[in-house]
C-alpha cells in the first residue's frame, strides 16, 4: 500500500518534467500506466495524467513506482495532497466531494442542472516554497535558526 504522504511539490515537478521530456505515450508506456482521462493534474496550465505522475513522483520518494491497483482506495487522499502542493487537480463532477457539518463528506445535489450563474470561487491560502536550509560552510551540516553553526561556532 502506497503512502502518498512523503511526496513534496519537488518530487511532483521532477515527474512533470519527466512527462513533459518523454510526452504523453511514452511516460505512459515506460512506468506500465494506463491513461486515466477522469483525473488531471494540473500544472502552469498543462494537464497531465494524475495517476502517472504520482506514481512516479512516489518512485523519487521512495524508490518505489506507486502501481495504479494502489489508488483505487485513496484518490481524494492523493487529490488532498495535490492541492496541498500548490497543484490544480480536475476530477469528475461525481466525485467532487463538500464536507459536512459531522466532518464527513457528501456528494452535492444537482438542483439548478439548467442554471448559468456561475459558481463562487473559493480564496485560497498561498503555498509556502520549500526552502532548503542554510548549510555551513565549514563543516556542511544544517545551520540552526540563528544562522550560527553550533559546532564550528
């Protein structure tokens, strides 16, 4: 079983650019996916196959290709994740999901099928970049907040 947990937007983007190197069919074809046109990972405006790019981010994460049998059971865990990662995710207007009062989630009821007023878009906090840490110069070890290494002073 996959833990998707461990993947950073690092490990997303160096699949993105793997997928973005070979092109669609190849990426496919290479890591054993299938194309999934029901979930897209969204990234500056391109889409590409959730499942494969996952699944070989998983791979830079843990040396381990996440298979597509692992996400039958945790796909709103891995859209959380994405989301989280500062990715854009479209998914099918089935499996949107609203949470509820209880903490649980339910699929929205189609009420105004025929409206054309367009939906609120929510406001979402900004991602922060992942910043490596200072390293000292002398010795190569992280440097504590101070900016002082603790052992070379």
């Amino acid at each position: 079983m996959a833990t998707f947990s461990s993947l950073t937007q690092n490990h997303l983007l160096q699949a993105v650019a793997e997928y973005d190197a070979r092109g669609e069919e190849e990426f496919l074809a290479v890591h054993g996916f299938e194309p999934l046109p029901a979930y897209a990972l969204v990234h500056q405006g391109q889409s590409y196959d959730l499942r494969a790019v996952v699944g070989v981010a998983h791979r830079f994460a843990t040396g381990r290709l996440a298979t597509a049998e692992e996400f039958a059971s945790s796909m709103d865990v891995v859209v959380t994740i994405l989301r989280r990662r500062g990715f854009g995710v479209t998914e099918p207007a089935a499996a949107v999901r609203t949470p509820t009062r209880s903490g649980t989630s339910r699929t929205p009821a189609r009420s105004n099928a025929g409206s054309t007023r367009p939906r609120p878009t929510a406001t979402r906090a900004r991602t922060r970049e992942e910043v490596p840490p200072a390293i000292c110069p002398t010795c190569s070890m992280a440097l504590p907040a101070t900016g002082r290494c603790d052992d070379c002073g």
